[in-house]
C-alpha cells in the first residue's frame, strides 16, 4: 500500500488531538516529549548546582532533588510529557523603565495576574479532554511542581535553554511561560531544538550582579530574581547599588536577547501590563500598609513575597534613586514594625541625606533600633565617618 494512504496510528491521532486542543487553549507552543529524554544531562547538571551552593537559600530545590532530576521518580506512570509555552511578550522594551529613577521597576510576568493560575486553570481543561478521549491517566504542573520544565521544553523542541539558563524561542525570544501535562499513554515525541546562541554573549554581559559564572550557569546568590523575590532577610550590602529601581525580578538577561525581534506581544489580556504597574512611583509604594499592599497586588505573583519583603525592595529603590523627595518616605519607614523594613530605611537614608543629617538622624533614632537595625545604622554612619554618603 502507498505510504500516502495509510491511516495515522492510535498514538498519532492522539497526539494530534492534544496538541491541537492545547493551540486552540491560547498556547503558543505545544510539543511532546519523553519523559526519559533529559536523563543524559540534566541530572547531572542538577546535581552540580546544588553541590555548588548556587541555589543560594532556596532548600525546597535540594528537597525535591530525586523528583526532580527525572519526572518517572514524580511520577513512575508517566510515558509521555506535553510541554506548553505561553507568550507574555511586552509591548515596549523593559529596560526602559531602569532610566526613570524615581520609578519601580516590576519584571514584565508579574505586571497583571499570575501566571500559574492561567496556564494551570487551562491544562486541567486539555489534560481532562484528553484523558475521556485517550482513556488514560494525566497529570498537570506549572512551575510550582519539581518538574525540569526548562530542560523538558528544550528536549521537546519548543525552545532551547540559552546562556542565561531561561528558554529562547525562535518564535519568540525569551518571553514564553511553560507548562506540563504528564500523561500514560505513549505518544509519538517531537525532535528536540538545537542551540542558536552562537557567539553571543548579550545575556552575559549586561547583569548588573555578574550572576553568571559561566555560559549557561546561573548563580542565584548573586541574582537580582533571587535577591528580590526569594530571599527573605536584608539584601546583601554588596548587590543593592547595582540593584537599581527593580523592585521585583530582573528583565535585563531577557530583554536583551537578540531573538526577541522575533517575539510579539502577549495576546492573553490577563499578561499585558496593568497601566498603574507599568511604572509606579517609589514614593507610592513605599508608603504601603499590608492591606494597601495587599489590595494592589490583588492577583499578582507580587503578592506572594509579602508586604514586607516588598518594601524592603523598594526602599533599597529609593536609596540607588538619589531623590532628596524620597526621604520623608523613607523615614516615615524608620517607624516601619518590620525590622527587616527599618534596616532597608537605614541604608536609604543613608544614601538619600548628607553625612550630617544623616548622623543626626542617627543619634535620634539609633537607640531604638534592634539588633539587626542597629548594625545598619553602624555601618552607614561607618561609612559616612570616613567621607560622604554611604557607599553600597
């Protein structure tokens, strides 16, 4: 019989039928893989990073590392994984904001509602089709889960995984959110794409922390993402100048890859950027209660750190800002009940004022401070002793 007219097998009318009902979802990408396909390398690399320390305070990552490496210890049935890619492609360049320094600089996923509710809400939809058409058994992640999406995505050719570590598109840069179905039933997997970063080196170059040891390593100690979103105590005085305005995550190793002058702006509403996230003022922000913080960030990813934590950022925002507006912000902040908010006052203050003003300020406050506010105010009036205002 002619090849022409034999019939697509069971598995491939199948795959066919999920693939199609994910692209129909909204998602932008759609792509088998076996789950035994990323054995040969992330595993390892896994194993490295860990051993290396670099995911910093993040102990959830060590916890979950035998799941993680490979997704049959997650789940043993699973035979066949479609990864997804959702657009949040921005309509104007994010590093634009880094030039208004009276302004907070919020990383483009977070600008309007979370991500994990939107994909997650939309793959239960297609995993449960899919499951009453195949008869077999599924199971959905997004993100939250110890699943190697990234590696996973790579292998199932939506993308490849870059030198900033994040997945690049040829369709569409670096802006593409990714999720799973884990299924039983064996599909027919897709080619895996192959690395086109070349030579290039843009990634690299511009992170302000100098994050990245090496190509394709990303030391999340040093990580503005990290710093910001994940790590709970005060930011090590050696990254909070280079910080900036950036008040949650960092868009700089995104923005600037070349392949985003293939990427389009993200056609889910729910992604665009809310026109007050855009670029909101320091000193609104730092002005927050928890139910004003609360309210805001209704629905945003940026709610998930807390107020506090929040506030920390955007006063270390407003120290890097050089603003003498910003200062009664910021010592209305010196009364914060949040330790972890009076220190970061501290450091801004001790920025924003004059070596004088500053120690004043410090003899007026200094014998309220608890043990981790004092040794802020110690060492900016350090620092403003030997000349200036305080340094990093």
């Amino acid at each position: 019989m002619h090849a022409a007219t034999l019939k697509p097998s069971r598995q491939q009318r199948l795959k066919t039928f999920l693939v199609d009902d994910a692209l129909a979802a909204g998602f932008d990408a759609a792509r088998i893989v076996d789950p035994a396909a990323i054995e040969d390398f992330a595993p390892a690399g896994l194993d490295a990073y860990l051993a290396d320390g670099r995911h910093a305070t993040m102990q959830w990552m060590q916890d979950t590392r035998a799941r993680r490496r490979d997704p049959r210890a997650l789940w043993p049935d699973v035979r066949s994984v479609l990864m997804v890619g959702l657009n949040y492609g921005p309509q104007h360049d994010p590093l634009r904001i880094l030039e208004q320094w009276d302004r907070a600089a919020i990383s483009v996923y977070a600008r309007n509602r979370d991500y994990h509710d939107i994909i997650k809400g939309r793959l239960k939809g297609i995993a449960g089709r899919f499951a009453a058409r195949a008869g077999c058994s599924v199971k959905v992640f997004v993100d939250t889960a110890p699943v190697m999406e990234k590696p996973l995505a790579a292998r199932a050719g939506v993308g490849w995984q870059g030198k900033h570590s994040n997945l690049v598109s040829r369709d569409h840069g670096s802006w593409l959110f990714l999720g799973s179905i884990f299924t039983t039933e064996d599909l027919p997997a897709d080619p895996p794409e192959i690395d086109h970063c070349g030579s290039c080196r843009a990634c690299l170059d511009i992170c302000p922390t100098d994050a990245f040891p090496a190509p394709y390593q990303l030391d999340a100690r040093r990580c503005i993402s990290y710093l910001t979103i994940e790590h709970k105590g005060p930011i090590p005085h050696a990254f909070r100048a280079a910080i900036g305005n950036r008040v949650f995550g960092c868009d700089d190793c995104l923005a600037v890859c070349p392949w985003n002058k293939f990427a389009s702006a993200a056609r889910e509403a729910k992604l665009q950027a809310r026109d007050d996230l855009k670029a909101p003022r320091l000193a609104d922000l730092a002005g927050l209660d928890d139910a004003g913080f609360r309210a805001l960030f209704s629905g945003s990813p940026v709610k998930r750190i807390g107020r506090d934590r929040f506030i920390r950022n955007v006063l270390i925002a407003c120290g890097n800002a050089a603003d003498p507006a910003l200062v009664p912000a910021c010592r209305a902040a010196l009364s914060d009940p949040a330790a972890l908010v009076r220190g970061a006052a501290v450091w801004a203050l001790s920025r924003l004022l004059a070596g004088s003003t500053f120690l004043a300020l410090r003899d007026e406050h200094g014998d309220e401070a608890d043990d981790t506010v004092l040794v802020e105010w110690q060492r900016a009036a350090d620092h403003h002793d030997h000349g200036g205002r305080a340094a990093g």
